[in-house]
C-alpha cells in the first residue's frame, strides 16, 4: 500500500551541483555496537538492474539541522547491510504473505 504525502517521512539534500533531491527515510537506528544512529534512505532513483538506490548516513537525533555525516568504516557498513537485508526479507515475506491471503480471498 502507497503512503500518502503526509505519512511519508521526507527531507531533502542538496547534492554538489546545487539541486534539491526529496528523499524518503526507510528507517533509522542506533547502533548498540557504536553508539551512533543511522538514517537509511532513498531518492528512488534506481540502478542499472532496476534496484532503488538506498543510501545510509550517520546523524544526530537530538540535532535540529539535520546534517549528515558519511559512514566511512567497513565495520559500520556491514552492520548498515546486516539490517538493510534484514529489513528486504522481512519487506519480503509480508508482500508474499498479502498476495497469499489476496489469493485465497479470491478463492
């Protein structure tokens, strides 16, 4: 089901060429590992294969600017991935249990 504008949580980011881009944040999360929290996002803008381009970054909650900090270590970024999978799997299973029970409905 499509979220309407006002459930949507947006922000937008400037790029280096000075363009506004609208990005939809997926989630966020802190880190028991590192103590930092996590912003994943995307601008759904999609790859050579058709994958949604997402993207993570550090940031501060607590931080009314907004500003976001690079992930630079690979320890951070296999945590970043560790979740990312977890969330498709999860985003996964529930798409094929709705077309199962949509199915059976039709049945």
């Amino acid at each position: 089901m499509e979220k309407t504008e006002e459930e949507k949580n947006v922000f937008t980011v400037i790029d280096d060429n000075g363009k506004e881009i609208e990005c939809e944040v997926l989630f966020t999360f802190e880190s028991d590992e590192t103590k930092k929290n996590y912003i994943a996002y995307t601008d759904h803008t999609t790859d050579k294969e058709g994958n949604v381009q997402v993207y993570a970054s550090i940031y501060d909650p607590n931080n009314e600017n907004g500003k976001l900090i690079p992930i630079e270590s690979d320890k951070e970024w296999k945590i970043i991935e560790s979740i990312l999978e977890s969330v498709k799997e999860e985003k996964e299973e529930k798409e094929e249990k709705e077309e199962k029970e949509e199915k059976d409905e039709q049945e």
